[in-house]
C-alpha cells in the first residue's frame, strides 16, 4: 500500500504540462491512504478469535466493510477521541459508522471532483500550445514561399544578376515593407498631435531606417556597383531621378521644405545654406564621376592590344563569356585596369549615400519636432507615388500587347 500511495501521488503532481495538483488534493489523497494502511496494520496485530457470543444485539445491521469501511476507518482514526467521549453503545456505533460511511463518500467525490478539475486545465492547455504551434508553422511556411517567389521572379527577369545584386533586391523589397510600417506609425503620431519627444522618438526610428538602407547599399557597392548605379532595383519612373544610386539631396530638400512650410525666418535661411552645400557637393561628385567615366571609355576604346576581335564576337556565335577571354586575351593589362576603374564606383555610391544622410540630419536640425515628422511623411508620400507611377506604366504598356495578342497576327 506505500508503494502504490507513493506512485499514484507522483502521477498526479506530474502532468504534461508541468502543471502541479492543488495542496488540498494532496492532503486528501495522502489521508485516504494513510488511513487505509493505518487500519490494516491494527488489523493484523489483533489476534482473529471467534466470537461465539456477540456483544451485539442480532437485529443490529453489519458494518459496512470493503473500501467504505476503510474510508471510514480513516476518518474516524483522524478525527480522534473526542473531548466528552463515552463509551460507545450499539445504537451509537452504528450512527457513527454511517457518519464516517457519507464522510468517506463526500471526501471521494471531492478528490474525483479536483481530480477530473485539473485533467481539464491540462487537456486545455495542451490544445492552445498545438494550436500556437499550428500558426507559428503557417507563418513559417507563408515567409518561405514568399521569399521563393521573390527569388523566382528576380532570377526570371533579370537572369543575369549577381548573387550580391539578387540578394540586395530582396532586402530591399523587404526594407520597403518594413519602412511603410515605420513611417505608418510616425504618421498617426503626427495627425494626433502627440508630445514633441513622442514625435521626436519617431523621427529618430525613421532616420535610422533610412540608415538601415544605406548599410544594404554600401555592401552592394562593394560586391556589385554596376547594379546600384543601373537602378534595375527601383521602378521606371525612379530611374528617371536617380543620382549615383539614389536620390538628390538638393532635390529632396526642396520636397521636403514645401511640405513644412511656412518657416521661420532662421529656419528658411538654414534650410537654404543645406540645399546650397548639397548642392555644391554633388556638383563636386559629378565631375569627378564624369572624369572616372572618361578615363574608362579611354581605356575600353584603346587599341594598344592591337588586331581585331575574333570572328563570330559580333555575329552572336560565340557565347559571352567567349566574347570575354577573347577580348581579354587581346589585351590583358587594359581590360584589367577597366575592371579596376568600375570597382572605383563604388567609393562614389558610397559618397553620395552619406551626403544624403548629411543633408538629411542637417535639415532635422532645423526643422522642429512635429516639421521634421511631417518632412518625413512627405518624403515617403512623393517615393510612393513614383513607385505608383512606375506600376501603372508598366500596366498601360502591357495592356496594348495583351490586347494585340488576343486579336493574333495582322493580315
């Protein structure tokens, strides 16, 4: 009976869930057993002899036996003694032993009761953990099929991109996703009028995003300039604004300031000295961008290897790499200082990345907590709308072909 105590006790402290049974429970588990082999042990050491004459009247029902007169045993041996205890007559000890009879019974339903009580809060709490466990694992399988989509149609459309290029795409499309929830909330913030250091707090995350992209860029320009420099990362109307990799400061000061106005006399003027210094910076970028892109034409179109390419470069049959060690072979130290040339990009993709985080800390200095909130959400207002351009041209260009598709061939 210890051994069988012990263990039904362990089972019921340990669930699955590491849930532990309530104190009450224990107690009543620990004195239903421990009455139980309380009464055994008295039983054994009395000496069994028989009882010819009873001390009881016949008519006087038995008492109850089996595990009732076990529970009843207990609850009797528990209680004790009473204070103003007389010796126990026939009527009495039958009167007692129902007592301890419905005793015994209500203290197994209440154990049965926590019992099933707690089964419940298990069985409960491990459907909710599969349940999370389900949509955790949705989400999961969702983000995977997301990112090969992505990178099905980035290698589909431009099958001749780097791994370095394809890679930076993708954190870019998921830069701008990320960037819309940020500028979202500085927004909101903005149209409710919060605290100038709530405002301030949201500025701060936003030109930190913007800081965020600059890292992608500046690891794309050392692997891979060319892409940068294509645009073939932004959208047709975009490209018609970009600026070694990105935006124009100068520009984008101006965008910015229409949209804040009207200013103080001294901000107006400080915002005039930013748009000038980033001016003259990019016209200082510019012509030495044009110098770089002079020598590297100079280089290309030079014939110092001498002789004429081999037959089939131009006539499509011979494949581009082909085309490559052909040229390469007619002259290796020219083409090699070309390839120098076009890694030296990237020092001016990253030049031009930090004048434009330059100007725009300079222009956040000047502007007031709740103007710079505004610069900021005016700034994402006119890059949305290029993007949108961009999409509806590509669709107003693809409806004519569809269209002309469906009819067939003329004639």
């Amino acid at each position: 009976m210890v051994q069988a105590s012990s263990s039904l006790h362990g089972s019921i402290r340990r669930d699955p869930e590491g849930y532990d049974m309530p104190s009450d429970l224990d107690q009543a588990l620990l004195l239903y057993f421990d009455g139980q082999q309380s009464k055994q042990s008295i039983q054994e050491q009395q000496p069994q002899t028989l009882n010819i004459f009873p001390s009881q009247p016949m008519h006087i029902e038995p008492s109850p036996k089996g595990p009732m007169a076990s529970s009843a045993a207990a609850v009797a041996q528990v209680a004790g003694p009473s204070k103003n205890s007389q010796p126990t007559k026939a009527g009495g000890g039958t009167l007692a032993a129902g007592k301890s009879s419905k005793a015994a019974i209500k203290l197994l339903g209440v154990l049965y009761f926590l019992y099933t009580s707690c089964l419940l809060r298990v069985k409960q709490a491990y459907i909710q953990q599969l349940e999370t466990g389900r949509i955790r694992l949705a989400h999961l399988e969702q983000e995977i099929q997301m990112t090969r989509t992505h990178q099905g149609a980035l290698w589909s459309t431009a099958g001749t991109l780097s791994p370095d290029a394809a890679l930076f795409n993708l954190e870019y499309e998921r830069w701008l996703g990320d960037h819309s929830k940020v500028v979202a909330r500085l927004r909101a913030a903005a149209e409710e009028h919060r605290p100038d250091g709530e405002l301030r707090a949201y500025s701060d995350e936003a030109a930190s995003h913007y800081g965020a992209l600059m890292g992608h860029k500046a690891r794309l320009a050392a692997a891979d300039p060319l892409h940068l420099l294509s645009g073939l990362w932004k959208g047709a109307a975009e490209r018609c604004f970009l600026w070694i990799g990105g935006f124009r400061p100068s520009y984008l000061i101006k965008v910015a300031v229409r949209h804040v106005e009207p200013l103080a006399e001294q901000q107006a003027a400080g915002a005039r000295d930013v748009e000038q210094a980033a001016r003259r910076a990019e016209e200082a970028l510019d012509a030495e961008m044009e110098a770089l892109l002079r020598s590297l034409s100079e280089v290309v179109s030079s014939d110092a290897g001498g002789g004429q390419p081999p037959p089939g470069v131009f006539g499509g049959q011979l494949y581009a790499g082909d085309a490559a060690a052909a040229y390469m072979g007619m002259g290796h130290v020219h083409m090699a200082l070309a390839i120098d040339k076009l890694a030296t990009l990237g020092t001016f993709l990253r030049q031009a990345d930090e004048l434009r985080m330059q100007a725009l800390h300079a222009l956040r200095q000047i502007l007031t907590a709740r103007q710079a909130a505004r610069c900021f959400v005016a700034v994402d207002d006119y890059f949305c709308r290029l993007r949108a351009l961009s999409t509806l041209w590509n669709t107003t260009r693809a409806a004519p072909q569809h269209q002309q598709m469906a009819r067939g061939p003329a004639g």
